[in-house]
C-alpha cells in the first residue's frame, strides 16, 4: 500500500514538472507586481486558515472519546482572550487586504499608463475569428498572430472585436483584457526581458478558440528595429479589400506580415458595430397586441 502511495506521487511530481507555471515566473513589470499581490493575498487568507484546519485535527485527537485525561468543563462559556483572537486576527487581515486592494486596483489598472524615460509603443489589437491582428498606427504596418515589443518600452494597447467577445492574454507579461466588438479598452504592458512569450485568447469564442494563440516577441531596440524593417520590406498591404478577406473564420491562420496598413481601418472596425448599437436604441420598443387594440379603439372613437 506505501509503494502504491509513492508511486502515485511520484507520478504527480513528474506531471507536475512538465507545467510551466507562467504566472509564478513574470517577465514584465506588470507581470511582477500581480505575482506579488497573489502570493501576499494567499499568506494573508492562509494565517486564517491554517490554523483553523490544524485545530480541528488537534481538538478531534484531543477531545476523543477514548483519551479519559482530556479535561472536561461542561460549565465553561466563554472566553475574553478566545474572542479576542477569534475576531481580531481576521479583522486585522480584512483591513490589511482592503488597504493592499485599495492600492493595488489604481496602482495596476489596465488603463494607467506606465511611467517610463521611454516614449510608448502604441499597438491596435483586433479579435477575429480565430486569429489576432495586430496594427502599428505609429509605424504604418500590421502582423497576424505576432506581436514584437522592444524590451523597457511601454505598450498601450487599444484592444477591440470583430466578432465574438474575447479576451486579450500575455500570462509573462500582465493581466488579460476583454475584446468586445463595437468598444475599445485599454491595457498597458512592458517587457523587462527579451524572450518569445504565449499570448492566447482567454475567453471562449468558437470552434477555433483553442488555435487562437499568437506568439510575443520582446526585443532589444535595435533587433525590434530589424523587425520593423523585415515586415516593411513585404509586399503585403492591408486594405479594407484585403481585411474582408483576412476577417473570413479561418483555424490555425499562419504569422503574416503588412508592410502598410489603412490608417483608419481600426476606426473602421469599431464604427460599424457602434453604427449598428446606435440604430437599435433608435428602434421603437414592440407594443403588445392587446394594447394595440386598445389604442386603435381609442383612435376611431375620437
């Protein structure tokens, strides 16, 4: 039975090793910090919670009904320093976690721009079914399914969908951010180490969600240069033509590069979803037939 128990670790133990547990090993700032308010909240729930498991074992061992020296007080009631303790530890935690929540949701906010000497890359992000396109409006050019960002620089994301609602993830490099179509967020990022980081969808949206990964490529300035100038010198440019036939449902879509892109095609696509909000608010609310009939009553009647 032992042997079988071990072996049973250990096979967990060697499942275990094969995961990369991304969201323990950050390679970003905004990464860093969200890594240290999960571990610093869990500690704090933990203080509780521990002792509360290892007493019950304790009281159940002690207070069994087979220990006869286990002293027995069938008048006792309460207990000023139990009290004390039962109410004051978790009030003091509840405050500490208001106080570090407090800090931390304005500190970490997806829409705060990072303080950086460097100037921000700016970066249009769009959901399609089942691929991610991402649009350079500062540098004329657009990739699929890769996104490069020069290492200590900023980026602000302006995150939409042209389909389903989605989530925009970079486990290495921060928290997730809706896509919603006809909106746009924001989410702000930085690299701290070169490296080639998963970034994927994080909300289910079709058949192809499982193939709608992109890869993430933090650089050197000068390599994240190279790169600009590798996706210039294709041929490929990005028109509102070509978008029709990128934004067809496709699996698997391969990395592709725009060497120009429209300058108002994101515009675009966030305006035909807002046209379409617009003219339903403008749509007059259904009347039920019994009404109807009674107002076209009255209207004969006058």
């Amino acid at each position: 039975m032992r042997t079988t128990k071990h072996c049973l670790l250990l096979f967990i133990a060697l499942l275990m090793s094969g995961c990369n547990w991304v969201i323990f090993n950050p390679k970003g700032q905004i990464a860093i910090e969200e890594r240290n308010l999960i571990i610093l909240a869990t500690v704090l729930m933990l203080l509780v919670v521990i002792p509360v498991i290892f007493m019950t074992f304790l009281f159940a061992y002690k207070y069994r009904a087979t220990n006869k020296k286990a002293q027995y007080s069938p008048r006792w009631a309460s207990s000023h320093k139990i009290e004390a303790v039962v109410w004051g530890v978790p009030l003091i935690i509840i405050i500490i976690l208001g106080w570090v929540t407090w800090v931390t949701t304005h500190k970490l906010d997806p829409y705060r721009p990072i303080e950086s000497d460097n100037p921000p890359l700016n970066v249009q992000v769009v959901a399609m079914d089942w691929k991610w396109l991402f649009i350079y409006p500062d540098l004329g050019i657009a990739t699929v399914n890769e996104l490069a960002m020069p290492v200590h620089t900023p980026v602000s994301f302006t995150v939409t969908s042209d389909a389903a609602m989605n989530s925009f993830f970079i486990p290495a490099l921060g928290g997730q951010i809706y896509a919603m179509a006809g909106m746009q967020t924001k989410l702000h990022l930085i690299a701290n180490q070169p490296g080639q980081y998963r970034g994927f969808s994080a909300n289910y949206s079709g058949q192809g969600f499982s193939d709608m990964h992109f890869s993430t490529l933090a650089t050197t300035p000068a390599e994240f240069e190279a790169w600009v100038n590798k996706v210039k010198g294709t041929s490929g440019a990005l028109d509102q033509s070509a978008y029709k036939a990128l934004a067809i449902p496709t699996h698997g879509y391969d990395i592709t590069y725009y060497s120009s892109v429209d300058q108002q095609l994101f515009k675009t696509i966030v305006d035909k979803y807002e046209g379409m909000n617009k003219a339903k608010k403008t749509i007059p609310e259904p009347v039920a037939a019994e009404d109807a009939d009674d107002r076209n009553t009255m209207t004969k009647e006058r």
